[in-house]
C-alpha cells in the first residue's frame, strides 16, 4: 500500500522537475503555459494518491476542482497569447520586455 503512494509520489516529483525546468529555460509563451500545466498536474496526482490512502479526505473532489480553476487559467493565458500575438507578431518573452512600466 505504502510502495503505491511512493510510486505516485515520485511520479509526481518528476512532473514538477519537468515542470520547473520548462518554466526556468523556455523562452516561448505556450510552452511556460504547458509547463505550469504539468505543474498543475502533479499537484493533481499527489491530491488523488492522498485522497486514495486517506480515508474521508475528498481528494478527487478537490482534484475536480483543481482541474476546473486549471481549465480557466489556460482560457486567460490563450487570450494573453493571443493578444500577444497581434501586437508583437510572435509569442517569445523576450520581446515582451517593453511591457514594463
């Protein structure tokens, strides 16, 4: 029982590794979106494994919930890109730098 949730544990160390590695190294505004998405997702992993070994815990319910606030934050981050997009005619972060105020 103890060697699933370890499985699940390390499974969702290594989406958080890789997660964190695309936010830190990639210069493209859709990948840093699908890295937080894999972040998110880990996060979803270790709530369903607990929720699965904890009795009475509702983790599914929060992971439920987790994905829905997870599903609007990749609505807003498209409409980011998008009008990104129509004013720069690419999406790479470093050309957003005279956004700062």
């Amino acid at each position: 029982m103890t060697s699933e949730l370890v499985d699940f544990t390390l499974v969702s160390v290594a989406l958080l590794g890789i997660g964190i590695y695309g936010l830190a190294v990639k210069r493209n505004f859709i990948r840093m979106l699908f890295a937080v998405e894999i972040i998110i997702n880990a996060a979803n992993l270790n709530i369903v494994a607990f929720g699965r070994f904890l009795p009475h815990s509702g983790g599914q319910t929060m992971a439920l919930f987790s994905i829905a606030i997870a599903a609007a934050e990749v609505a807003v981050g498209l409409s980011l890109i998008i009008v990104a997009y129509r004013m720069y005619q690419n999406v790479d972060i470093a050309d957003f730098r005279s956004l700062k105020g």
